[in-house]
C-alpha cells in the first residue's frame, strides 16, 4: 500500500519545468501545453526550488529558482500587482490575478528573501518586486490573500513589517469574531479551499508581535478544522465538490494534494509554537496521506517519474499529475524529512 522512499525522485520536477516556468497541468504523466502556466504554482515553485537546493546543494535546484523567480517578475503588472494565467505562447490572458495569486507571490517573495541560498542578485530582483507590491497588502479582502501575505511577511524583519503583520492578523481575527458561533469555530459560514492557511498565518503572526489573541484563535480554528479532517485514523481533506457549509456535511470527495501540504505546514508551526505533540503526529499523518494512509489506501505519488496524481476522487485516483500537486507533494517531503531529521539529533 505504501511507497514512502528515502530518495525524492525528481525527474517530473524537469519534464514538467520549460525555458519559461512550470506548465500548470498534465494529461496521466504528459505535461499538457494546452493550458499554458499559472503564476500561483510558479511561485510556490520557487520555495519548492529552494528547499531543494537547500537540502542537496546541487545547481540544477538554483537554476530552477532563477527560472521561476523570473516567471514572477515577469507577472507583475505595472501597479504591482500579479498576472496568473499565461498561455503557452507566452500571452497573459489577464491583466490582474485573484488577490490570492497576489497572496501566494508574496508567500514566495517573503521566504525567499530571507532565504540564506538565494543568490543576492535575485534578492535584488526579488525585494524590487516586494516593494512594488507591497502598497496593495492592507486593501486585500480575501482572508486567504491576508493569511498568504502574513506568512511570507513573517519571514522578514523589520518594525513596518512588524506592524503591517499585526494590522493584517487582526483583520482575521475581527472576522473570526463575526462568524465564530457556538461548535462552530471558523471565520467564514464555508470551510471550503486552503483552510489551513488561516490558522497557520495566525501562529505566524503570534511569533512575530507575541500577541497572544492570534495563537487563541489559531488554535481554536485549527482544532476545530483538524476534528473535520482527521476524523479518522488518517487525514481526509474536504472534498473540492460541496466542501462544508455550516449545518451540513463535508462533501467527500475530491481530496486535493494541496491541503495535506497545507495541514502539515500548519501543524508543524503549531507544534513549534506550543510543544504538543499531537500536533507533529498530525503533521506526520498529512504526509502519510500521499503515501497511502487515506481514505482509498493508495498512494499518491508515481514512483516511475517522481509525479503527484491530482486526488482521490469517489472513484479513486485521478491520474493528472499537474503543478499544484507536485510541488505540494515535494514541499511536504521535504519538510517532514528535515524535521524528523532534526528532530532526531
């Protein structure tokens, strides 16, 4: 049932990746031009890249950041804000991306300066693009935009950041106090994509100012998500098809890669912050879920090209293994294996 492997095989990482980024989907282990390149994943590729290089030190990770660090600098329009879809003649079809592609740049712009491997002249490149965008942070709505902008926010130092990291944290923590009612503890009437964004940018924001209402409400919307999703013995992200209104069930299926790298991510910032162990087990179980502890019993990953398949659908797998999936599946290999890792010293 499961194909847990101690050597991360990288070779969809390059069939997937062109001169221009990363394609966004594929067909089976066929990476599909028709449907062109996202901004989104080439920005999480790009913390994908370095961690990578971070890990094993081998060039071929660097390239890949100069390649999708490039991508991104490419999308930002001339307001500051971020372009998402390309075709794959390299014509946007937009001028302006979804504030939570605006959130997901600013995740990757904030880790990757602060990374000590990037190279200092894209750090150049990199913080010319934060500052451009950066004027846009406090007019977001989405609470997704906000949680992704505090994430990659809290990587970086100084007292405006500081402030804007606050500013932005209480935002969510208003609207939590709008909607929180009774056994239900989320800040909307819909638990729908990228839940885990939400508390984890709350932990974040807590270890920047030391606030201690953002860590209240973290753990409180995490508990309250983690007894949704680890129902179980094994993680089961909502499913993308009804997700969960308030009053209702959570729609089954489809289980997205996405969330279990989320989950994990979350979980090992609130183990970091509060030192309980439930929580790394249950990071752990988010990586296990790609691997075959899931609601199906089958693993996630293609051990003949290193892909991620896009879910677990009613039927089982579906066999796409596009962008999104794989870097979720490469973050969450890497940062479970490094935490046990070190963990273990």
């Amino acid at each position: 049932m499961h194909c847990f492997s101690n050597i991360l095989n990288d070779d969809y990482i390059f069939l997937l990746t062109d001169d221009t980024g990363m394609l966004q989907h594929s067909k089976f282990s066929l990476p599909d031009p028709e449907h062109g390149y996202v901004t989104e994943d080439n920005a999480r590729a790009l913390i994908m890249a370095l961690m990578l290089y971070e890990k094993y030190k081998k060039k071929k990770y660097l390239n890949l950041v100069y390649r999708y660090a490039s991508f991104l600098l490419n999308a930002q329009n001339e307001n500051g804000r971020f372009k998402n879809f390309m075709r794959y003649d390299r014509k946007w079809l937009e001028e302006e991306g979804t504030e939570d592609c605006f959130g997901r740049c600013l995740w990757a712009l904030g880790f990757a300066l602060s990374n000590l491997h990037t190279p200092n002249g894209v750090k150049q490149g990199l913080l010319y693009m934060l500052n451009r965008a950066m004027p846009h942070v406090t007019v977001l709505n989405s609470p997704r935009s906000k949680a992704y902008c505090i994430i990659g926010l809290a990587h970086l130092e100084g007292g405006n950041i500081s402030r804007l990291i606050f500013e932005t944290a209480q935002t969510l923590c208003r609207q939590y106090d709008e909607y929180r009612d009774g056994e239900w503890k989320w800040f909307e009437n819909v638990l729908t994509y990228g839940n885990y964004v939400l508390p984890w940018s709350l932990i974040k924001a807590y270890r920047v100012t030391g606030e201690n209402k953002f860590l209240e409400v973290a753990i409180e919307s995490l508990e309250f998500l983690n007894g949704i999703t680890f129902r179980k013995e094994y993680f089961k992200p909502i499913g993308c098809h009804g997700w969960l209104a308030k009053g209702a069930n959570p729609a089954e299926f489809d289980e997205q890669p996405v969330e279990a790298c989320e989950g994990l991510l979350t979980c090992l910032e609130a183990y970091e912050a509060t030192n309980q162990r439930s929580y790394l087990q249950k990071a752990i179980k988010c990586y296990e879920w790609y691997v075959g502890f899931n609601s199906k019993g089958v693993c996630l990953i293609n051990t003949e090209c290193g892909g991620c398949y896009d879910g677990l659908t009613k039927e089982g797998i579906n066999m796409n293994m596009g962008a999104e999936s794989l870097i979720s599946y490469v973050i969450s290999y890497i940062k479970i294996s490094d935490f046990i890792q070190t963990a273990h010293r």
